[in-house]
C-alpha cells in the first residue's frame, strides 16, 4: 500500500505521526518523527472517545470505525483513497453483503468525521466503471453499517467526498445524525445513487453543496429530517422525502435547487405518513419544481409555503410543471392527496400548477391564499375528480385568470374566485 502524508513541520523536518488526543488531555500515540502512518492503525490504538488528528497528504485505505472516536483532517488537503476497487455488485444492497469498497464503514455511536476529502477514484487501482469521466473504485463514502447495529450521533462536518458509485454519505442504520457543511459531487452510478441519505433515522443535513448526483439529498423512513439551506445543482433530483413515518415531520427549508438535469425534480413528497413541511426554497431550471405524490395517511399531506419556482432553462423531454401533485404513487399504487400551497411563486413552466388523480385516489389541494402564477402557458388545471382551491391568487395581470394577455389560465376543476389583483410582494 502506498501512502504519502505529512503531519506537521517541526524544525524544518516533516513529523510523520497521527496524534490522538484523550477527551481530557492530549495524548500522543505516535511521536513526532515516528512510521505509523495508517490512520486505521491509530483508530485500533485510540481509547474511546479521542480524537484523532490527520495530517496533510494522501492515504490509501478502506477505514472501519468501531469505536466512539473524533477523525479530524487538515481540510481538503488530507485525501483518503480506497485501497480498494469495488464500486459495483449485483445485489441492490450498499454494502454488498460486505464486499463493497467503502472509504469510511461506521460501526459506533458518536462517532465525528470532519476536515477531511475522500475520494473514490483510487488512481493506482481500475474498475472500469466510469461515471462523470472519472473511473470509480469507491461504492460508498461514508456509511453506517446497518447490518450490524443501529448507531446514533454521526457527525460529518467540512467534509468533501467525490467519485463515489453509489452513496456519498449515508446513515443507513436508523440512528441520529448531523452532517453539516459538507461538498458532494459525482455521485451517480445507477438509478438508486444518492448523494447524502437517511434511512430511518432523524437529524438535520445542513449548509450542504451537492453536484453532478443521480440523487442529491433525501431521507426515506424518516422520523425526522431537518433539509437546511442546502445547495444542489445539476443533479437529478433535488431533495425528496419519502414515507415520513413519525416521530417529528421532516423540513425543507431555505434550500436552492438549480440546473436539474433532463427531466429532474427540485424538491418533492413521496408517500407521507405526517405532514412535512416545504419553506422558502428556491429552485430554477428543473423540470418539475415541486411535487408531491399520494399520501400514506388519509389528511397527511405537505404544505408548501414562499417557495419562489422558475422553470427558464429547464431541460426536459415533455411538459415542464412548477407544482406536479398526483395520487399516484409510482409503482407502489396510489394514496389520497392533500397539499397545501400559500405564497409561491411559479413562473416559466408549460403548466404552473397540474392537479392529478388519474391513476385512483382522491386529490385536494388548497392553493390559497397568495400563490402567484405567471409567465407560464397554463397557470394551474385541475383533472377530473380533482378538488382544487386557487382563490386569492394572483394570475400575472389585473383581470384574473383566462382573460388574455399575461394573465394565466385557470383550467379543470381549479376555482379561482375571487383573485387577486394585485402582485403579492
């Protein structure tokens, strides 16, 4: 194994050495000068609760964290590869029933990773599996082992991870977890890959840049995500939470959604069991803005509330939506629909607002008060059977909807009486 690194500089001379620090007081485990160069070496050595300190550098190894313990880098400076090559297997399973290659397997509550880069494109190693012009050793980054337990407190700040294949960092386990101020990029080699995942557990992801992922951010089985203020462009979809099933409802909040690739959604609801929560976000250039799919619950469903949504330059094969709310429920059947819209803004898209039961169920949807429509073809249309609210709505002109000129139409079942006549601020 190849591993080059440096410490500190200590009298002009490189100190190669991990230093693992006690929660109490520092604790060196390697002196300066020393050979122990393997981090996973130090995590063997280090007593529970410490911190271990990285140096600037490359490593090459394939970490197991068993114990509660502090890794800390330098920044991006300090580079973990996979030592080895295994981004890919035939089962749907992130680990691979233990064969998969991953940077970082987590096997401990409160276990902190912070100031690190991974990267999952080992350059002395070759998969053959190529994604994004890089070719993939990594399957994941980080990620809990959910076989084995269920781990809580993870903690993963200003941290970088690139060129994974299918999970960038995970808490797979059910447990509590904070990731925070991390970048994620090129995570995208298959339909399941998600960038930064929770399932079943709760926590908050936080202040997060995504790039170039199949899937950027999203939780499923969720008793309770914070997505806050987070950054995602040019990945497939945005953000997603699917099958919120208690505890606490997931929140959206303040994140920026932009450049989706062909066909990609911003932020969207899958089969809620309580009522998530969907505020001032902003999101351009996807194909489908919001949405949300039919609900687990009978009465659950999202609100949606002073979200500003801009279809200009989104890339799609068929119809562009700012808000697609259906019954429907993909390949699992369908679910009655309830959504609640207050003061978004939609703007740039073939239909502002669609309304759908198509496939059984009942949708209702109360698009009131202050939601403003305008720029786009059709402002809202409600299908047949559809039960949709749009009173107190602003519709781009003075005259209401349907009336020629910038004003949107309101088509279908949307009511719309009476409007506003005035632009919201």
């Amino acid at each position: 194994m190849r591993r080059t690194f440096r410490i500190a500089m200590s009298g002009g001379i490189v100190a190669a050495c991990l230093a693992v620090a006690g929660p109490a007081s520092a604790k060196t485990v390697c002196s300066s000068g020393c050979l122990t160069n393997s981090i996973q070496a130090a995590l063997t050595a280090a007593s529970p609760g410490a911190t271990i300190t990285i140096g600037t550098g490359n490593y090459y190894e394939n970490l197991v964290v068993t114990k509660p313990v502090t890794l800390v880098g330098s920044g991006v400076e300090t580079v973990i590869y996979p030592n080895t090559s295994h981004p890919g297997c035939l089962s749907e399973s992130s680990l691979c029933g233990g064969l998969a290659s991953n940077i970082i397997l987590v096997e401990a509550s409160n276990v902190t990773i912070k100031s690190l880069r991974l990267e999952g494109n080992n350059p002395t190693l070759s998969s053959g599996v190529v994604r994004g012009g890089v070719d993939i050793d990594a399957r994941n980054g980080i990620i809990t082992n959910h076989v084995a337990g269920t781990y809580n407190n993870l903690n993963v700040s200003k941290v970088k991870v690139s060129d994974v294949y299918l999970r960038g960092i995970y808490a797979s386990s059910g447990g509590t977890f904070n990731f925070n101020h991390d970048t994620v990029e090129n995570v995208q080699g298959e339909g399941a890959s998600i960038a930064m995942f929770n399932f079943g557990g709760s926590g908050r992801m936080e202040a997060n840049k995504v790039t170039n992922a199949n899937d950027a951010i999203s939780a499923n089985w969720s008793t309770g995500t914070e997505f806050l203020t987070n950054v995602i462009v040019k990945s497939g979809s945005g953000i997603h939470t699917d099958n919120n099933e208690g505890g606490l409802a997931d929140v959206i909040r303040g994140n920026n959604v932009r450049e989706c690739t062909i066909d990609g959604y911003g932020i969207w609801v899958f089969a809620p069991y309580v009522s998530a929560t969907v505020e001032s976000n902003k999101i351009y250039g996807c194909s489908v803005g919001l949405a949300a799919f039919g609900g687990a619950v009978l009465g659950e469903g999202p609100t949606f509330r002073s979200n500003t949504v801009n279809g200009t330059g989104a890339a799609t094969t068929g119809t562009t939506y700012g808000a697609y709310l259906t019954t429907d429920q993909l390949a699992y059947g369908f679910g009655n629909l309830t959504a609640t819209l207050t003061k978004n803004k939609f703007s740039h898209f073939n239909t502002g607002m669609f309304v759908t039961q198509t496939n059984g169920g009942q949708a209702t949807v109360t698009a009131s008060p202050e939601n403003s429509f305008w720029a786009n073809q059709t402002g809202a249309d409600g299908e047949p059977g559809t039960t949709v609210n749009a009173k107190e709505d602003w519709w781009g002109c003075t005259k209401g909807p349907n009336k020629g000129g910038t004003c949107n139409t309101a088509l279908g079942t949307v009511t719309y009486t009476p409007f506003l006549a005035y632009k919201p601020l």
